[in-house]
C-alpha cells in the first residue's frame, strides 16, 4: 500500500469581503489585509507538513467580480506555496459567465505569479501523482441541484486503484448551511449535498467548504471553516480559524488534525452591572481580554443592569478607549440608571437657573412611571446627557 498522501483543507477565504459593519473605513481595510495575510502562513504550514497539494474549497473570493488588485495580491500570495493549489468556484466566486475565472487578468496573473495554482472550473477528475481529485464546483450562486450529483455516473473501477480519492465541494448538507451563521436571510434548500449518496462508498475524504466553523458532518467529511475569523461565534461548538491537515489513504478513514491559522480575535463577553463596583471588574476582564493588541480584535459586548450617572460617565470614557483598540466594539444591551437623591440634587443644584432643576425632577417622574423599554432608554440618555452637560464646563 502507498504511503498517507498529506492535503491541507481550506476553504472560504473570501478575499475582498467588504466587512460593511465596521464603520472606520481603515479598519476594514486592516481586516481585508488580515485574510490575505492567511495565505502566507498556509504556506509555511504546507511547507512544514509536506502536503502534496492544497485545496480550497470554494469562494476564494468574496464575489465573482473582485478587483483587480485583488487578484494581483491573491495571485502573489498563492504562488509562496510551494505544492499544487487547487481551487474550485462557491457561490460567492461561482464559475458563471462573467466571472472571475473566465477573465483574462486572472489568466495571465495565475500563469505570471501562481503556476501551481488551478481553478477546476468543470467536473471531471484531476489526477495528481498520489491524489484523484473530483471537484464539485457552483456555476452560479444558488444551484438548485446537488452539487456532487455527477459522481453517481462515474466509473469508479477505471480509477487508479492505489490512489487516494478527495471530492471537493461548496454547499450546505442537509440544510446545514453557511448562511446559518450569516447574520443574512438563509438562502433555503440550495447547494445542498446528499451525505447519503452511495458514491461516498467510493471516495475517501470530503473536503467541504461554505459553513465558516470547522466541522465534521460525515466519518469522511469535513467543513475546514475560514482560516480567518470573520464572524462572532453563535455557540460555544464553534470554531474558525483553522487550516485541516488531512492524511489520506486509499480504503482508509482519513486522519484530521486541525491547525490555527487565525491572527483576529472575535471575542464575546457578557456582563450585568449591579452597581458602580461592577465596572472596574468589567474594565479588567476586557484589558485582559485584549491584553497589549491593537487592531487586532473585535468584541461584541453584552451588556444590562444599573450604575450612577457618574459611572455611566466613566462606562463612556472606557468605551471609547476599547473603541481606539478594537477593529470593532458592537453593544448590545442597556444599562439603566440607579442615580440615588443625593447625586440628582447635587445635579440639580449644579444649574443656577432653576429650570434645569425642574427638568431634572420631570425626566426623574417620567423615568419611574415609564414602562415601555424605549421610553425607558430615551429618558435615560438624556438623564445622562444633561448630567454631561452641567459636568463639562462650556468651552
């Protein structure tokens, strides 16, 4: 029997993703930077591993139409690794008339900076000197039909029968979907592959890509996920990030090691504020969350509960500096007030004039006797936008 044949699986790189919720336009430029940055350590892996080829399974860019600079930049990076490169369309990068794939920039930069790399546009076997490799690439965004449907005519006995065989393939399984995780609409029943198909009988690993968690769905097949986090986890299963180093062996179960290719930290905390003494705790778990990284991490903080006018002030402060440090800060949640009478008298004798006192006691009664959590949250912020005030001196 041949020796293992080692691959490494990736997929979902989705180059030039234009990471629309981050409103700093330099900060979605650093995170376009930071999966194009992946490529050169999928290299350096491939190089220490002594993977005979590297597949992507699919939407290795963000669209069909990518710009020019990136495919340069791409093409460039592809070509640091030093084994074949085989990629096939998803349904970001589909093979359609118009894409990518059929331009001749991409031609003459592939043939100009990546050699090894080839795009494996229709379904039919590439055979390599270990590996057969059957790609199961979208022609369009949403196919309606399985993907692999194809293999069930193939004449498997004709096949070298010491050589190891790798399906790869973009879609969902069993309405297990990439869109699951995509704060997007479900696109529905589409690109779904059928893990039941006797041609799985035939084959030796399926290397999957469109879900951007690193997932086993199948003895034999794998989701690698994106091998830079692109996204806020949705359960604690989930992990991105990775590269799969896959040793394969004809008639044998394949061997599944992952490995962190990620440089971005997509954090998730969530805290209740019971009172003024909660913050510094909140300001400790976050420093240390973040450490010394700048621009490298994005935090969705979850937050509830009551502070003092006074601390919502330093809670500002706080979120502004976190703001600086991080790619990007999503809130969600609220915090209430618990301003005592002592901290509203002392805000309301600040003002000279006694009108300023009155508004104060009016948005205090109306606070109360509110119910409705917008109605709540509007007499709040300007509760806090008053204190702001009367504490700022006029410039």
């Amino acid at each position: 029997m041949p020796p293992p044949v080692t691959v490494l699986h990736t997929a979902d790189w989705q180059i030039g993703k234009p990471y629309g919720r981050v409103s700093d336009p330099d900060k979605r430029s650093r995170l376009r930077q930071l999966r194009l940055d992946a490529i050169a350590r999928i290299a350096e892996l491939a190089a220490s591993r002594a993977a005979s080829a590297v597949v992507v399974a699919g939407d290795l860019f963000d669209s069909p139409t990518p710009a020019a600079s990136e495919v340069s930049a791409v093409c460039a990076a592809i070509g640091g690794i030093g084994c074949p490169t085989l990629v096939i369309p998803g349904n970001h990068d589909h093979g359609g008339p118009g894409s990518i794939w059929q331009s001749p920039l991409f031609a003459e930069e592939q043939a100009r900076r990546a050699p090894q790399l080839q795009v494996l546009q229709h379904p039919q076997p590439l055979e390599l000197e270990a590996l057969v490799v059957l790609p199961c690439g979208l022609q369009q965004r949403h196919e309606s039909q399985d993907p692999c449907a194809w293999l069930a005519a193939l004449d498997w006995a004709s096949m070298p029968a010491a050589k190891a065989r790798l399906v790869l393939a973009h879609g969902g399984v069993s309405g297990f979907a990439g869109s699951d995780l995509d704060d997007e609409n479900p696109s529905g029943p589409v690109n779904l592959i059928n893990l039941k198909a006797p041609w799985l009988g035939e084959i030796d690993y399926l290397a999957l890509g469109d879900w951007h968690g690193c997932k086993q769905v199948h003895p034999k097949a794998w989701y690698s996920g994106t091998p830079e986090p692109d996204r806020f986890a949705r359960s604690a299963e989930y992990r991105s990030g990775q590269v799969l180093e896959v040793q394969l062996q004809r008639g044998q179960p394949p061997k599944v090691t992952p490995h962190g290719t990620g440089q971005c930290g997509w954090h998730d905390l969530q805290m209740t504020l019971s009172g003024d003494a909660d913050l510094p705790r909140l300001e400790r778990q976050i420093d240390q969350l973040l450490a010394d990284r700048v621009g490298l991490d994005l935090l969705l903080l979850e937050l509830d509960g009551c502070l003092s006018l006074r601390a919502h002030q330093q809670l500002e402060a706080l979120l502004q500096r976190w703001e600086a440090q991080l790619l990007r800060l999503k809130r969600r949640g609220s915090v209430g007030i618990s301003a005592d009478d002592q901290e509203l008298q002392a805000l309301a004798d600040l003002a000279e004039a006694p009108l300023v006192a009155a508004v104060v006691r009016d948005l205090q009664q109306q606070l109360a006797a509110a119910t409705e959590p917008a109605q709540r949250e509007l007499l709040a912020a300007a509760l806090l936008e008053l204190h702001r005030s009367v504490q700022t001196p006029c410039a």
